[in-house]
C-alpha cells in the first residue's frame, strides 16, 4: 500500500515553500493524514462527537480547530479504489481526500475561494520524481475536484454533534482532491511492515 500519510507530508511541504510562504501563514500549522474518531462529550447524556486526529510516532493529537492559529489544513482520505493496471507489474490506488482548511479571516485578509484557489495551485499537479525520491512509487497525481467554501456545511460534516463552534472570524472550507498512486504490485519500500 502507498504510504499516503508521506504523499501528504509532501503535499504540505510543497504549500509551505510555495504559496503559504508568507508571513500571515507563518503562524498557522500544516497537519498530516487525520482520520475522525469518536469522543464522549458529556457523561450524563452520553452525546458523542467526532474530532480529526492525526497519528505520527503512535501518539495521536486532536487537530480539531484552534482559534489562536491564524491558518490550519489537515487531511483525510475519504474513500480508496483500485483499477487494473496494462502493466501487471504496476498497480494502480485511487484516493478521494479532502483537505480541510481554517483560517482566520482578518488576520488573513482573504477570500475563502482565493485561498482555496492558492492551495489548489499546489496540490493539483503530480509530484516529481525528486519529490518521490526512493519510495518505489512510479508516479503520484493529484487532482482538485472541488471545494465547498459554506463553512456551517464543513463544521457539521467533520466534527459532527460538537460542542466545538467556530469563531465569527474563522472560516472553514474543505477541498476536494484525487490522488492517482502507481506503484510496483510487488511491495512497495516500507519499514513500519515488519
């Protein structure tokens, strides 16, 4: 399996040196692969909610929106597919992710469509081969398919039944992207396997 948690990584990487270079963004933090766990809220009524976390060395932390960030993005993969390859010693997975995007709309004196349109420069193209480096992998692309930009609709499809509200500076938005993987079929390099 691609090692997508590194794609993202790379992702980031490429948003940080690029187009989120500049001094508003410096405060802000660029997340890893999240994934939604569930959260008891309240003891007496048991009501739970979902909260993003991403994982890195085994410990998880809870990225769910912080206020005093001027700007945070995490993703998540919402959906994998497989589809055969012409070459059988190459596979090919098809992610569905979403980045979701925070920021604080007067520090950073942005539209959420501009904003998301700067972050699609950067994720909707493949990463290079020196990106790649030795991961075995042939090639990784990445399309943006969409955005939803209405903040209320995000809030409640990622942290659903939170007691968690968003500021009326902050803004949410999520971006859709598709990552194409082609990998060997063989296993790929992977040292966390063993």
């Amino acid at each position: 399996m691609p090692k997508v948690n590194q794609i993202v990584t790379l992702l980031n990487e490429r948003l940080a040196d690029n187009k989120l270079a500049g001094h508003l963004y410096q405060r802000g933090t660029l997340y890893g692969l999240a994934v939604q766990e569930r959260k008891e809220v309240d003891r007496d009524t048991q009501n739970d909610y979902l909260i993003p976390v991403v994982y890195a060395g085994g410990k998880g932390t809870d990225v769910t929106i912080d206020n005093s960030n001027t700007f945070q993005i995490y993703h998540r993969i919402v959906s994998v597919g497989y589809n055969p390859s012409k070459d059988f010693n190459m596979q090919d997975s098809i992610y569905q992710m979403v980045a979701i995007v925070f920021y604080d709309k007067e520090r950073i004196k942005i539209d959420a469509d501009d904003l998301s349109y700067l972050i699609r420069c950067d994720i909707d193209k493949p990463l290079t081969k020196a990106e790649l480096g030795t991961s075995n992998l042939a090639s990784v692309s990445s399309v943006v398919t969409g955005a939803n930009l209405n903040s209320y609709q995000v809030m409640n499809s990622e942290f659903t039944n939170s007691a968690y509200k968003l500021e009326s500076n902050g803004t949410l938005f999520s971006i859709n992207y598709t990552l194409k993987v082609t990998s060997q079929a063989t296993c790929i390099n992977c040292t966390d396997c063993d």
